[in-house]
C-alpha cells in the first residue's frame, strides 16, 4: 500500500467497490440508533411479568414522543437485518472471506445480534412472545443428559417466568455493547487487509476513504432514514404480529407460533426436520456453515461466472424458506420446508466442490 495512505484518516479504499461496500456502515447506523432509542425504552420498561406488558403500552400512549422511540426500536431491527443479510451477501458473492478474521468476526456478529433480537422480541411480554420464547428455549433440551437440567436454570424455573424475563431484559440491555465493541475489532481486522472489492484480486489502485466514500455512504445514511422514517410514520406495525398485541398467557397457545420474520428462514429449516435434535442441528448449521467459508478458495474466470449465478439461485432458497417459516405446518409447506432445506445446504455443498 502507498505510503501516503500511512495514516488512518487516510484509510486507502479500492476505487472500483460499489454501493454494495456501503451496507457495514449503515449496520454501524442501526447499531447506533438500536442502543441510543434502547436506553431510553429502558427508562421506563418494567421487567416483571404483570408489569411488561402494561408498560409498554404506557411508552406509546403516555410517554412523550414514546410512540417515536418506540416505533424507531422495534421497526430499525428488522432493518438491521435487512442491511446484515445485503452485508453478508456482498461479502458470499465477491468472496470476502478470503480475509478470514474480518469474516469469522463478522459472523460471530452475526450470531451475537441474532441471540439479542431474540431475547429483545420476548420483552413486549405478547402472546407471541411468550410462546416464542417457550418454543426456542426448549430446543436447549437436545443436549443430551443435561437438555432438562440446562432449561430449568436458563428459565429460573420450570416454565417461562419473571426470572426468565427478567433475565432476557438484563442480557438485552447489555449485549448490544458487547456487539458495538467487537464491531471494533472487527473493524480493526478489515484496516489489516484493506477492503475487498468487486473483482476479488489484490490492487494498487487505491483512493482515500474521505471524502470519495464517505459521502456514498451518508447517501446510504440517507436512503436508509428515509425508508426507515415511512414505515415509522405511515406503517408503524407493519411487522409486528397481531397475536403480540395481546398480553401474554401461558394457557391459551397461539394457532401458529413463530419468531420474527428475519428469523422465518432459520425457522422453516428447524421445523422441516422431523427430529428434534436433527432439526436443532439443522437450526445451528444453517448460520454456523458461514463459519466454513474461508476454508474454500475464492473464484476467478469462469467458475466465478458460475457461483455468482449459483448466488442467485441461493437468494431464491433464502426467500421461498422465509415464506415457508411463516405458513403453518402442513401440506404442501411441510414438504416444501424440506425440500428447500437440502437445496439450502446444498449450496455451500456446491462452493465446496467448486474450490
């Protein structure tokens, strides 16, 4: 790298990547509206199970602008996803797991935002959320000998509870800290190498970040708030689901329980395996074989050519799975669910065989 892009507001950026490169700073946006509204929502939550409820009902109705906030937190998390699977997604496509501790780093991101959306969407204390929460913890039981033991203590207690509550709220609060730091070393990974770019070789040909891309990026900034701001003012409960609008209780089961729609994918490969273990192993493997990439060789010529359209056909998977999570376990859903899970892993079985 040239000497004159020594210094760190010089950070040398490849002159050739697209728009694409602009979703990590935009996930840094969500991040940061996610704690900033967060700690205000958290001024006035209260974490007890006949308390929950009723007081997130008192942030939209009685809480100034607490509709805002409120709106803001729950709608910007989905957009979060939104802009993490475009991230991750750029990063398959153009092989940017050849630089293997920007991407391993990545991807336990990946894991730990996953683990505090979920625990975030159990705090409205809805029907929907309960029964979530009561599904997912007891796949913690698989583990064998110890399953049983494991969720009574993650409950405090044999059910779903206040401690469990109680406990999911002080782990939501936190993690997202936990989350901004490793965004840091992951950041500090990415200015070891430099960023990758659309042609996926080694390059000379560097610009400074300022102001060639910082401006691209407060354009994605832009058109980010603009998305975000219509659905919080014109469809505030767009993702919501009815069933969450009812407090929860723990003797009347929803018809069709299911997490959030970012989830739906993960979901449809858990429920397509009859096992309970097999579908448990299925839900890990689903995130964890990003783990495996960069043990794969980055493609150049025309087997590029074919896992870039290979990508595609992924998308494809990814959608019709996302669609599936979030139709009821029947026929032809059911036999869908299971056919789209082995073209699933078959995809990454196929960048395998193309290394």
């Amino acid at each position: 790298m040239s000497e004159q892009y020594k210094h760190l507001t010089d950070l040398a950026c490849p002159k050739n990547i697209s728009s694409f490169w602009s979703f990590g700073s935009m996930l840094g946006l969500c991040l940061a509206t996610q704690i900033a509204t967060g700690l205000f929502l958290a001024m006035y939550y209260a974490s007890d199970v006949s308390l929950a409820f009723d007081s997130v009902i008192h942030i939209s109705r009685d809480v100034q602008s607490g509709w805002l906030i409120r709106s803001i937190h729950a709608n910007s998390a989905s957009f979060f996803f939104v802009c993490l699977y475009a991230h991750i997604g750029r990063g398959v496509y153009y092989s940017s797991f050849t630089m293997w501790k920007t991407w391993v780093s990545g991807v336990t991101l990946f894991l730990l935002t996953i683990v505090t959306a979920f625990m975030g969407y159990v705090l409205p204390w809805g029907q929907m959320s309960y029964w979530a929460a009561t599904v997912i913890t007891n796949l913690v039981s698989t583990i064998p000998y110890v399953g049983t033991d494991v969720v009574v203590w993650l409950w405090g207690g044999f059910s779903v509870n206040n401690a469990t509550l109680v406990r999911f709220y002080a782990l939501h609060f936190l993690m997202p800290f936990v989350i901004a730091g490793l965004s840091l070393v992951h950041l500090l990974f990415l200015h070891e190498t430099g960023s990758s770019n659309p042609l996926g070789v080694k390059s000379n040909d560097y610009i400074k970040f300022h102001p060639y891309f910082t401006y691209k990026d407060l354009t994605g900034f832009l058109l980010l708030w603009l998305v975000v701001g219509s659905v919080v003012f014109f469809f505030p409960n767009m993702f919501i689901d009815p069933e969450n609008f009812m407090k929860a209780n723990p003797l009347v089961t929803p018809t069709h329980i299911q997490p959030e729609w970012y989830f739906l994918p993960m979901y449809a490969i858990l429920r397509s395996i009859p096992n309970k273990l097999g579908g448990v192993l299925g839900l890990l493997g689903s995130v964890l074989v990003l783990y495996t990439l960069p043990i794969t060789k980055p493609q150049y010529s025309m087997k590029m050519f074919y896992s870039q359209i290979m990508f595609w056909w992924f998308c494809g998977i990814f959608v019709v799975l996302l669609w599936v999570g979030s139709q009821p376990v029947e026929f032809p859903f059911e036999s869908m669910g299971q056919v789209f899970t082995v073209l699933y892993f078959m995809y990454f079985m196929s960048l395998f065989m193309l290394s």
